[in-house]
C-alpha cells in the first residue's frame, strides 16, 4: 500500500464512526478469512500485523478466539497487543481474559505458538506506547476519546 493510502487509512480508522462499525465487521472478516486460508492471513493484516489470540475467559473458562492487530517487537521474541477496543469506552474482554489467565497462544503467519502475556505498567508502558503511536498513529485518536488508559501487553513465546 501506497503512502497515501496508509494516511487514508490511518484517517478513517481515527472516526467515531469507525469506532462505532469497526468492531462489528473487522473481527468477523478476519476470522472468516483466517478458516478459508487455513490460518496464513488476516485480512487486516494488509494494514497492520496481525494475530489470532487464543485466551482463557476470565469468568466462563472457555476458549476465546480474538483476531488482534499486534505490533512485533523489534527483537523478534515479542509482540505488543493494544486494547484500544476501537476507541470504545470499555476495555476488551480479550484484555480482561489475559489478566486472569496470562497463558494463551497465538496464530502468526499460520504458526500456533504459546505466549504468556503480561501487562505493562509505568515507564515500560510509556515506553511501548511511544513505540505504538510510532506505529500506527490513530491510537492517539482512541485514547483521546476515553478516560480509561488503554491496556497494553507484551506477549512472549513461552519455551
């Protein structure tokens, strides 16, 4: 995609309307894409890396499958997940899911792997939201549309 069309992008995801319709449709077309291709592409991965994550519900203990725009770590051993929910007012369940069960799986260009995440605080959170908004800007947009700090993890292949 061209530099233009990455800014398009970058503007369109940063609406309220966006917001509103994104959640409806993105996590659907994803996981439709990601069956029919039998786990190598996300179809939102044409904008942003992407995963499949596989956590623990926090309350029902059953499996949740959550399609996920993530930011690979320089190093190659991590990524970052971003709970910015679309700029909505709560935190995702996904977020809610990690903290009561921090060991999940991924699907990563059609690879399942095994993570623990673990929920960045402090200046090692300032530091990965600097990363983010390098990343992809429109996160910006998100958090300045909620009181809440949007969550953001560190996920590592466990060995």
């Amino acid at each position: 995609m061209t530099g233009i069309g990455v800014r398009l992008v970058q503007r369109v995801s940063s609406t309220r309307a966006f917001a509103r319709a994104a959640p409806h449709v993105v996590p659907a077309l994803d996981r439709a894409v990601h069956r029919l291709t039998r786990g190598r592409l996300l179809l939102s991965a044409r904008m942003l890396p992407g995963v499949i994550l596989t956590s623990t519900g926090a309350r029902s203990g059953l499996l949740r499958r959550t399609p996920l725009a993530c930011m690979p770590e320089e190093d190659g051993r991590g990524w970052i997940l971003i709970g910015s929910n679309f700029g909505r007012t709560g935190h995702p369940a996904w977020t809610h899911n990690l903290l009561a069960h921090p060991e999940a799986s991924i699907s990563w260009k059609g690879r399942d792997i095994p993570v623990t995440a673990r929920l960045l605080a402090g200046q090692e959170r300032a530091s990965a939201w600097r990363a983010v908004l390098a990343f992809w800007p429109p996160y910006a947009a998100y958090q300045a549309r909620v009181a809440r700090e949007i969550r953001l993890f560190r996920i590592t292949a466990r060995p």
